[in-house]
C-alpha cells in the first residue's frame, strides 16, 4: 500500500484513489455530502492559514520589526525556472486575481455538463495566449500580486495557480454510458458542441488541453437577483392590499395577455389546416411561418413568412455535397492528366451528372464527409 506522498511530489493515480475514498468516509463519519466535506476542508484550511499569518504578524512585531519572506514572494521565485508540480490547496488571492483577469478575456468558451451540471470550458492555449498579451501587463500594473511572466515555465506555473487553488480543472469528454454492461446506448439529438465530460487526475497545462470553470465569480449580483425575486413575490402576496387602480391594471393586462396567446395558438391551429389543404391542392404544401416551432430566437421564429414545404432537406444537402465532390474530383483529374475539365455539366435534385471523357483507372473520387465540431 503506497503512503501519502511527499511534499512537491505529483502523487499517483492510486493515491489520488485512495484519497478520495478516504475523503469519502470522512464525510460519511461527519454526516455531510463529499461537495459539502470539501468546503468544510477548505474553510478550515483558510482559517489556519490566516491565523499563521496573523501570527506572523504578531511576531514580526514583538521582534522589532524583523521582515520575514512573504509567502507570495517564495511563490513567485518557485515559478521562476522549471515547471512546477500542481499540489491542490485554499484559493490563493493571486489565483483569485488571475481568475478575475481571465474571466473578462475572450477564450471562446463553450458549454460542458460536469456532474450533472452546466460549466464553461475553455482552452488552455487560449488562457496562455491571453496571459501574454498585453492586457495582462495592464493587469499587472494595476495588480502587482500577479506574477511576472518571463518564458514558458513561469507560464506554465502561473496557469497552474488555477487547479491548485481548485478555480478550474482539466477535464476531457466522457462517455455516460462507460463502464456499464448494457449494449451502446440509443443515439439521441446531440446538442452541438455540448460535451459530457469528467475530471482527469493529472492537471497538466498543455495547449491542446480543456480547463472547465469550477469559479463563479463574485456572487453579487446573484444575491441581487435572488432579492428582487423574493421583492416580486411578495408584492404578489400583497396583491389584495393594492391601490385600486393598480389592481384594475394588472386585470386588464391579464386579460390582454390570455388573448395574446388565444390569437398565437389560433395561428398555429391555422398553419397546419393550411398546410394540409395546400398538401393535396398545391403539392409539396405551403407552411406559414415555418420556423415557428424551431429551436431558435423569438424574432426568428416569424421569418420568413411563408415558405413551400421541403419534403428531403437531406437528400438536397447530400446533392450538394456530392456536386461540390464530383467537381473537386474533375479539378484535380485535369490537373494530373493536363486535360481541360469538361464545359458543360447537368445538374438534377437528386444527383449530379457530369459528361466526361474516358476516365483513367484506379482514380476515386474524392468523398466529402461532414466536418467535427472544432475542438
């Protein structure tokens, strides 16, 4: 059985094993849910660190002003030189800062479901990139906390304030279904771009690498929004000690509100009898407002107005692909055979057909497949 391991060290996969199942029994013993031990911890920890500095503090004092290193200083000449390795601890205000300073940088986030809830990810190349820009010497100007940046160590090492202080985590994608003894797993509508994944043990800073916020900012204007939610219920509560007038109002709205959705669902009603008239009367039909009920914005929703129905999208994007294969394929036979592409070419709803010489043997056309998301 391998120890606790020592200070500075990376520690194993095992240990890291064995310390989450010992974490796990700890919050069982203390009655709490592993988020909420973690946290515990975590005060705990910054207590402890805050009484050792007002110790320090006080003997500093008694000795006659005698300076001792500040910790941040000996953080700041670690980072100078070799990379360092990632040891989790309290949020450090210097991590904090960072956090701050990457949060109003544009890293192209995206949206990743970790635990079962939604958190922002990000690049690693691009935070990198960001903190040698010259927004972050701004930032250091106006924060002097936030460490110099010199080569590509002290890079490193200053991105690493992040999972050590448990701010962001490096995270890959994952496969709900893994490690389970049913079949695949039915293919649903994927959201695009969304990706599950998990938490991997070891936090390197790579650029190719994915970090997922665990950092939420401050939480002022939640608090602010959380207040004007509780003000808005209970002016409801209070509705029958209201102004009369205003009571008059609000029962005029309500009723203008109910035909306004009366009208709307009518609509729809009206679009599909339409449809099914014009169906059979002027085939393929006719749909008002076709992107009513797709997935995207309220103003959208009513553009355009009328639209013929589309009986295969697909099959018209897959001829379009195929025509756009077909003549990247006649390209590059012209090029290696120096014989002009043919003029003239006829083009159908549902394939392309293009009237050419004898082709050479052993040539394959070129097949267009449909591109990953950007990674």
């Amino acid at each position: 059985m391998q120890g606790p391991p020592m200070p500075g060290q990376m520690p194993s996969p095992e240990q890291i094993a064995a310390m989450q199942r010992q974490i796990a029994a700890d919050a069982e013993k203390a009655g709490m849910t592993v988020p909420q031990f973690i946290e515990h911890l975590k005060k705990q920890a910054m207590e402890q660190q805050q009484a050792r500095m007002q110790e320090m503090q006080r003997q500093q004092a008694e000795g006659g002003g005698h300076s001792h290193p500040h910790p941040q200083q000996h953080q700041h000449q670690h980072q100078q030189g070799q990379p360092q390795p990632i040891v989790p601890g309290p949020p450090n205000p210097v991590a904090i800062a960072l956090a701050k300073f990457l949060k109003t940088q544009e890293l192209k986030p995206r949206t990743c479901i970790l635990n079962g809830e939604r958190k922002d990810m990000f690049r690693v190349k691009r935070a990198l990139r960001a903190m040698q820009s010259p927004a972050y010497e701004k930032a250091r100007k106006k924060n002097p906390a936030l460490p110099e940046i010199t080569d590509r160590a002290s890079l490193e090492n200053t991105f690493k304030l992040l999972p050590m202080s448990m701010l962001a985590l490096r995270v890959s994608k994952s496969d709900p279904h893994e490690g389970h003894d049913h079949g695949p797993a039915k293919k649903g509508k994927r959201t695009k771009g969304l990706w599950t994944v998990r938490i991997e043990q070891q936090q390197d800073a790579e650029d190719d690498m994915y970090y997922a916020w665990l950092w939420e900012g401050p939480q002022l204007m939640r608090k602010v929004y959380a207040a004007l939610a509780l003000l808005l219920i209970f002016t409801v509560v209070c509705y029958p000690l209201w102004p009369l007038k205003m009571r008059q109002g609000v029962y005029y709205l309500s009723w203008g509100f109910l035909m306004f959705l009366g009208l709307f669902f009518a609509m729809a009603i009206f679009r599909v009898i339409l449809f099914c008239v014009t169906y059979f009367v002027l085939s393929p039909g006719f749909w008002l407002f076709p992107n009513l009920w797709e997935d995207v914005s309220v103003v959208e929703s009513f553009k355009p107005v009328w639209a013929w129905h589309d009986p295969n999208p697909k099959k018209k994007k897959k001829s379009k692909a195929k025509a756009v294969g077909s003549a990247n394929a006649q390209a590059v036979l012209s090029a290696k055979t120096g014989q002009p592409a043919p003029a003239t070419a006829t083009t159908t709803a549902t394939a392309t057909q293009i009237a050419t010489g004898p082709q050479q043997r052993g040539y394959t056309s070129p097949r267009v497949e449909e591109l990953a998301d950007d990674e």
